[in-house]
C-alpha cells in the first residue's frame, strides 16, 4: 500500500476504531472449527462441576440461611456510596477516630470507589492517623524509635556498600533517602519547634 494511500474502513473484513463499529458475531459451527476444542462445557453432562455446583440439581449448600444475618453496629458504618448497605459482616478492630476518622468518613459519604479523590482521601486519612499516634505515643513515654526503625543498625556488619556497588540492586540508590521518607514526620515537627522558639526569642 503507497503511503499516502487511506486504509478502506468499509471493509467486510475490518473493523473501524469507531463509537459504534459493527459486530458480527461468528455461530458456533464457525467458532468450533476455527478453535480446537471450543463449546467443550456447553453440554451440562460433560462438565465435571455438575450438578455438585448446580443449585438446580438439589445439593444443599449447608447455609441455615438465605440472606446472611446482619451483624450489629452497621448503623452509622461508613461504606461506599455504590453499595446500598453496609455488608453482613464488617470489622470493627480498628473504628475511625479523630482527624483522620473524619477524613475518612468524608472520602466514603462523598466520592464513589472509582474516583481518584476517593483514595487520595483514605490515603490523607492514613498519614493523619500515622503522625497522630506518633504524637499520643511519644506523650505516653513510648518515641517512636526513630534510628532502628530505618534499618541502619541491620546495615551494620553486612557491607552495606560494598553489597550494592557493582551489582544489580537498584537499592543503593535510594539508600540515604530513606531515613528521610522515614522520618519526614519528625523532621517537620522539630523544624517547626526550632521555628516557634527562634520567634519567641526575637519577641524577646
């Protein structure tokens, strides 16, 4: 084909990228021929699974109920909004609370599960959640142990250079940040302690 030459979209044999394009459909004569082994599980006596799943054929599922129960509590449960109700069983180990609970409870009431907002929402209410614990932990006398929890000490002894130099780990690269995607908490909070006192000594 020359190449200022425009491909024939009205062809039998091709199908437009279009809103509507037409479908034809092949029969199942065509399909079998084409496909070896094609429409094997049309015929319910060749399927191994009946009737041991078919509902028709009278095997008992062993549920003592047709609708599970509902268990209590599910008043006021946050769900997302496709969902008419909250479902039969729900955990309730970790219930919302506070900044990020409120957070989170906006993101369910207001975006569907397939917006972006949605998400970034549960995942602001995850961070407050995070930096609000690390708060209530340190006023506790239980700090967050901030060196260990990098994974310095577990370098120590293991060549920790010498191991990524010159091979194929791509770990190494982003070794001395991660302290700092660690720690960006800590860092921000005492940044802006330094700040507050600084201020408070040229009021001074």
């Amino acid at each position: 084909m020359p190449d200022n030459a425009v491909p024939d979209n009205t062809a039998a044999d091709h199908t437009p990228y279009v809103a509507d394009p037409p479908r034809r459909v092949p029969s199942a004569d065509e399909l079998r021929a084409r496909i070896p082994g094609w429409g094997s599980d049309l015929d319910p006596a060749d399927r191994p699974s009946v009737p041991k799943l078919s509902r028709e054929a009278g095997m008992a599922t062993g549920a003592h109920w047709h609708v599970p129960p509902q268990q209590d509590g599910a008043s006021g449960r946050e769900r997302s909004i496709e969902h008419a109700h909250v479902t039969p069983v729900f955990g309730t180990a970790q219930p919302l609370s506070g900044i990020a609970g409120i957070v989170r409870r906006y993101a369910y009431r207001r975006f569907g599960e397939g917006r972006l907002a949605h998400w970034m929402l549960l995942v602001v209410g995850d961070r407050l959640d995070v930096a609000t614990h690390r708060v209530t932990d340190a006023l506790r006398g239980r700090p967050d142990r901030v060196i260990r929890e990098t994974g310095i000490r577990a370098e120590r002894g293991k060549h920790p250079v010498a191991s990524r130099l010159g091979s194929s780990r791509r770990d190494w690269r982003h070794q001395l940040l991660d302290p700092l995607v660690a720690n960006w908490g800590w860092l921000a909070a005492v940044s802006a302690v330094v700040l507050l006192v600084r201020r408070a000594r040229r009021s001074r």
